[in-house]
C-alpha cells in the first residue's frame, strides 16, 4: 500500500498565524504549509530553508554583511537562506507557504 497526501493549498487554513501542515519528512528535512497574516520574527536557521509563495505576497527581509535588503515576493517565487542567515517574513495580508527545512527547525 502506497502513502499518498493530497493538499489543495488554497483550502488550508490555521487559528494561529504560522501555524503549519506537516506534509513530509524526508531525511533530515521537514516540508511543511504554512498559513499566516502576520509577520514571523527575525531569525537564523542552523541549516538551509527554502520558501516557496504558493498564494499571497511576502516581503522578505534579510542581512547580509550587515545590512538588510528586502525583496517582494509573490506566488510562484522561491527565497533560498543558507544557513546562518538571518530573515524574516512578512505577508501582505493572507499568504501560504511551502517551507523546506532542516528537521526540527523553529
């Protein structure tokens, strides 16, 4: 018997903003649907994290060598962090989002 999930993003929804949908564990990574309509708090992962929009805008800040740039995205844009990058999201009303990362991470 096969495992088979079937998610239709734009039916998920969560009582808390950054709550998440565990779709899958796949080694050392987690790949989880999020839901939010608030910003997240700045932080640094101890491994990679790739974003995907699937529905909404984000503006996704981050530092580098001190600095911070923001970047706008939308459905269908991916925002790749190595580890110890620091970031933080911020929806634009609604958004849903695919995040890939390492197990166990906040």
């Amino acid at each position: 018997m096969s495992d088979i999930k079937v998610v239709r993003r734009r039916e998920f929804t969560a009582e808390r903003a950054w709550d998440a949908l565990d779709i899958a564990h796949l080694e050392n990574a987690s790949v989880r649907l999020h839901w939010t309509d608030r910003p997240y708090v700045w932080h640094v992962n101890d491994g990679c994290e790739v974003f995907v929009v699937l529905d909404g805008e984000v503006e996704m800040f981050y530092r580098e060598q001190g600095r911070e740039h923001r970047v706008l995205l939308r459905g269908g844009d991916l925002f790749y962090a190595g580890a110890g990058c620091e970031h933080v999201a911020h929806p634009l009303g609604e958004a849903r989002i695919l995040v890939v990362e390492k197990a166990g991470s906040p």
